[in-house]
C-alpha cells in the first residue's frame, strides 16, 4: 500500500509540475492603426515559445484578414523554425477597415490564443 501511495504521489507531482512548465505558442503582432484605403503595409509576428526540439516546437502561425488566410508558415520536427522565438513579416494592402488575427500552435501544448490587430481605413 505504501509502495502504491509513493508511486501516486510521485505521478502527481511530475504531472502538477510539467502542467507548470507547459508552454503555449504566443503571439503578438504589429503595424500600423490607421492607413489610406489601397496602401500596401508590412506586418510583423512576434512568435514566443519555450522549445524548440524535434518532439516539442512551434508547428503552424496563421494569419487571417477577417476570416480569409492570408498567410500561414508550417513546420515539422525535421523542419522547425530557426529558434524558439522568431519573426515572420508579410505584405498586406489594405482596403478597408480590418482586423488581422494571428495565432500559432505548439505541437505539445496549443496556443495561446489568437492576436489582434484592427486597422482603419482613413
């Protein structure tokens, strides 16, 4: 009983702490706040994570424009990004009043959510 007690407090306390150190894929993103209607812009995604080995890394960022993609980076265990932190920049003309959303995923623990940025047309 003791033996099986020992080994049930030994599993927790691994799974409280790699629960603790769990690391999401973060990102931020930045541009401008305001353009003229049909100006090309550059937008820059901050991505933030802790790991970045064959088994534990970031494997997809995504871009979108109100729904539509517009830019998406995939990456694979053999393949991953240069570093657990990276930029990514991508050309985006703007028409309209907008809001481009970013989010990207660990291939362990998902994301952190997605990031916004609202653009308005002056």
């Amino acid at each position: 009983m003791m033996k099986k007690l020992a080994v049930s407090a030994l599993c927790f306390l691994i799974g409280a702490s790699t629960a603790a150190y769990a690391n999401r894929t973060a990102v931020s993103l930045e541009g401008p706040e305001s353009v003229a209607a049909g100006t090309e812009i550059t937008i820059t995604v901050n991505v933030v994570h802790r790991g970045n080995s064959a088994f534990h890394y970031t494997n997809w960022v995504v871009i979108k424009a109100g729904s539509e993609e517009i830019a998406r980076w995939d990456f694979k265990s053999s393949d991953r990004p240069e570093s657990e932190n990276f930029t990514r920049e991508f050309k985006y003309t703007v028409d309209k009043t907008v809001e481009i959303t970013a989010q990207g995923n660990c291939s362990l623990h998902g994301s952190e959510g997605p990031a916004v940025l609202k653009i308005t047309v002056e």
